[in-house]
C-alpha cells in the first residue's frame, strides 16, 4: 500500500508541474518556480514587469511555492523532463544535472565571470565545466552573534575584526563569568558550521587531487572545541544533547540570555531580531582568526535555467537583467539578503526597510565575503561535502561526552568519510 501511496504522489506532482508548465501558452514566454523566506518571489515579479517592457512579446509568470516543493517536487518534476524554464533553488550541486547551460546566449559571459565567479563553479555539473547555469541570487555565510548588553555591563570591549578565536573566547569567558551568564559560547551543532574555523585553522578539507582529507588544522580544531566544552566555556547541551549527526542550533540558548556568543549564521538575522526584540542588544561580528584566515561559510539559493525549458535565448535575456547590477542591488536591498554579486559586495547595499540591528548585521556579513578562504567556496561547492559534515558531528560529539579521545574521534571522522565517499559514487 505504501508503495502505491508514493507512487501516486509521484504521478500528481509530475502532472501538477506538467499542467503548471503547459499554461505558459506561447513560445518564449518564461515559468520561474519561485520560493520565499520573505519577500524574494513579490520583488522578482516586480523586476520581471520591467524586463516584459523592455522585450515585448515576452511574458515572465513567476509562480510562488513553497519551499517544499523545491526540495520535494521540483527533482520529480525534472528527472520525468517536466518543469518550468527557471527555479530558485538551494541544492545546487544535486541538481546540476537539470540545468541549462545560457552561455551561448548571453551578450557579456565575462561580466558574471568577474562578479559571480567565485559562485559560478557550484552550478557546474563537472570540475572542468565553463559552462554558465545561472547565478547564486543572494549569499548566506556561516558567522557569529554576541549579546552586547551583556558585554556592556561587564565593561568587557569586542575584539576587533582581526581578532582570533582564542581571543574571542576569553572574551566571551570574562563575560560570562562578570555577568554569571551560564556560558561563554555555543556553536551550532552542524559540521558546515564547524568548517569555517577549520579552514581558519589551517584546514585543507581537499588534498592535491581534491579528495577530502582531514589534516592537522582539522585536528587542531576539534581539539579546541572538545577542550572548550571540557574546561566549561562552551554550552554543552547543543552537542551533546543529541545524538548521531542531528542538527541543533545554538539560537534557542542565545536569544535566552544562557549564552554570550554564538556561531550560527546570516540566515538567522530575522528571527533574531522577531524573537529578542528588545530583550537585549545583539550584534553580528567578523568571523574570528586562525592562523590561516578568517573565514566562514557560504551558501545560499540560485537561480538556474533548467533543460527543461523551449525558450533558452530568452531565459538568458531575463537572468541576465536580474543579473545587472541595479536589479541585483534592489532585489538584496529589498529581501534583506547579502550579495553574491563582487561588486556590490565590495560598494556595500542599502537595506531600506531593515532595522538598525539588522541592517549593521547585514553590513558585516556583507563585508565578510571579501574575507571568504577559497576553501571555503570550495567546501560548499563540493557534491560530497556531508561525507564530512555528518561524520565531524556525530565523532565530535563522542570526544564531547568521553564515549572516545579526541584522537579516536579524528581517526572514526576519517574512516566514515571514507566510506560515505565511496558509497556516494557508486
């Protein structure tokens, strides 16, 4: 019965798509599969009249799902050779194989090789690919969150910009300590999380050949973060209060005044500034030092032209207008959202409707790509990246409790990642 259950759903979705797609009555007409955190499918179709009166003839339907149909549908729809001619999607490397390339069709390649083309590789299907599919619509970036009334009245100054974990850490701990809040840090439990201060560390993640590889900044790593929860500073419940790779955030905790800093991300800056209210000041910094950088990491949705589509000349055209830099700059102006787009990075965005906190929030996350390793973009890019990421978490987390050493934790993260490799190519 079961089995026939999926089937059926199976069949609806594709026929829901296939009925969605055939309303796009006449060629060139474009279908975009939208989805929203906020207000990024409202802002899209605004941009979209604008393109339809610069190109007569051609009409842009943008139609808003949710999110679940990305993740849960769209891959259905796509591998029955159904689905719309544009989607804004977050798994980007699963789904390269679907995608267009618009190369051919557009009139300046170069200018999305010199803004995007840090994010570019994550669309491609294949390492030696030069093939353009789309561009990264907005950046995420993994980075920290401080209470800073709680710094405040434990006359304790932030480090600055180019401080280092270490530093930050005893900061946090004299914090803590001065105002009895019951911890100094917390991190995310998530493995992507854990990654930018690896890569700050010293960690490769990729050797020579560009196959995984856990390395000393990986194990200096683990072994700060283990000694932090053994010696108090770190909040141990988010690691240790669960089991196997599960994901638990550290945004409960902060936004309850049991923590002084967190490690968590961009993403998080709306509900931060829902849920605290003004309990208390909050504010995003840089991400802190290693010895090898200062880095977080990336992420993000795209939007991406799909093989699917009977009008590639113009699912070029349209991507390339949200592409130019003023239609880029409103969309992540008015979505909240930081910019993959280089050059607005480095010129900085006007957040018109953000708060104060969350605009000065936004504008370090934003000026914190420049400061992005390239092991990091690689990281994300990368189609295996949970063979890591799943293993780091669960092992980590065994070092954490004392169920294993630190050293055994390291040789487990090595051996599952390993395998979870292989299995994944097969």
């Amino acid at each position: 019965m079961a089995s026939r259950f999926s089937t059926l759903h199976r069949a609806l979705a594709v026929s829901a798509v296939a009925t969605a797609a055939a309303s796009a009555a006449h060629a060139g007409d474009i279908r975009v599969m939208c989805y929203q955190d906020g207000i990024e499918c409202e802002v899209t179709a605004a941009i979209a009249k604008r393109f339809e009166a610069a190109n007569p003839g051609t009409k842009v339907i943008i139609d808003t799902v949710p999110y679940k149909t990305i993740v849960e549908q769209l891959p259905v729809q796509l591998a029955a050779g159904q689905g719309p001619d544009i989607a804004r999607v977050t798994d980007l490397g699963g789904l390269s194989k679907y995608y267009l390339d618009v190369a051919p069709h557009l009139k300046d390649t170069r200018y999305f090789e010199t803004n995007f083309g840090s994010t570019l590789p994550w669309l491609r299907p294949t390492a030696g690919d030069k093939g353009i599919y789309g561009f990264m619509s907005q950046l995420t970036m993994t980075g920290p969150y401080v209470n800073k009334t709680l710094f405040e009245q434990a006359k304790v100054a932030l480090p600055g910009p180019k401080a280092t974990w270490d530093e930050w850490v005893e900061a946090a701990r004299k914090v803590a300590k001065a105002t009895q809040t019951p911890f100094a840090l917390a991190w995310d439990r998530s493995g992507h999380r854990f990654a930018g201060p690896a890569i700050s560390y010293g960690a490769k993640i990729f050797d020579a050949k560009g196959d995984l590889v856990i390395d000393d900044g990986y194990k200096t790593t683990v072994n700060k973060f283990v000694g932090w929860h053994k010696d108090g500073a770190m909040l141990r419940d988010v690691w240790a209060g669960s089991g196997g790779s599960t994901y638990a955030d550290s945004i409960g905790e902060f936004k309850n005044g049991r923590v002084v800093m967190v490690l968590s991300g961009s993403w998080q800056i709306n509900r931060l500034k829902k849920d605290i209210g003004d309990a208390f000041d909050w504010a995003a910094v840089p991400n802190p030092c290693g010895p090898a950088a200062c880095t977080g990491i990336p992420g993000g949705a795209a939007w991406v032209a799909l093989k699917t589509s009977k009008s590639p000349k113009e699912v070029a055209m349209f991507l390339e207008f949200m592409a130019q830099e003023d239609n880029y700059a409103e969309f992540v102006g008015k979505t909240e959202n930081i910019p993959a787009h280089a050059g607005l990075a480095r010129k900085g965005i006007a957040y018109p409707s953000a708060t104060p906190g969350a605009r000065a929030a936004l504008g370090v996350f934003s000026s914190g790509v420049a400061s992005l390793a390239p092991a990091a973009y690689q990281f994300q890019g990368y189609r295996f990246n949970r063979a890591i990421m799943l293993p780091t978490v669960a092992r980590v987390t065994q070092a954490i409790v004392g169920e294993v050493s630190v050293d055994e934790a390291l040789a487990k993260i090595n051996s599952d990642m390993v395998d979870a490799v292989k299995q994944a190519q097969k």
